[in-house]
C-alpha cells in the first residue's frame, strides 16, 4: 500500500467517530422538534458507537446522547398529556 493510500485510510478511522459523534448530536438536537419516536433512539445509539470507537469529541458525543434520551423524555410527557404520540404547537 502506498504512503498516501495508508495516510487517506488512516484518516479517514479519524473521521469516522467524530461523524458519528457530530450526527448524534444533530439528530438529538433535530428530535426536539420533529420524529421524536426515531431521532431519540438513533441519537442515542449513534452517541454510544461514537464513544465505543473513541471519539475525540467525547463531549458532543455525550450531548447527543442527553438530546436522545430528552426527545424520549418530551414524547413520554406528550404521550401522556395528549394520549397521542403526536403533539401539536
């Protein structure tokens, strides 16, 4: 393997944690707002692969993670309130 195809893939593992570190963190931040039911869990599961494979952001993986579990939160609080898993502004 060449001295640039191995320094591409190496950099590229890099990458991958802080992906899903950084996707964990949006989809948690988006799940607020819409597709609470879907968003939360990935969220959450996106978050705990980030730490598994060592992300750097450590904290951004955490922060996706606490979205996670609060887009859960919000919908069981919906849920409750409304008696639906939809909810309305």
């Amino acid at each position: 393997m060449s001295e640039s195809a191995h320094s591409a893939s190496r950099g590229q593992s890099r990458r991958d944690p802080y992906s899903y570190a950084v996707a964990s963190f949006v989809l948690g931040l988006v799940g607020l707002l819409v597709f609470n039911i879907v968003l939360g869990p990935t969220a959450v599961v996106l978050g705990l692969v980030a730490l598994h494979r060592g992300t750097l952001h450590r904290h951004r993986a955490y922060l996706g993670i606490l979205l996670g579990v609060a887009d859960l939160v919000v919908l069981a609080a919906v849920t409750a309130a409304d008696h639906s898993v939809a909810w309305h502004i």
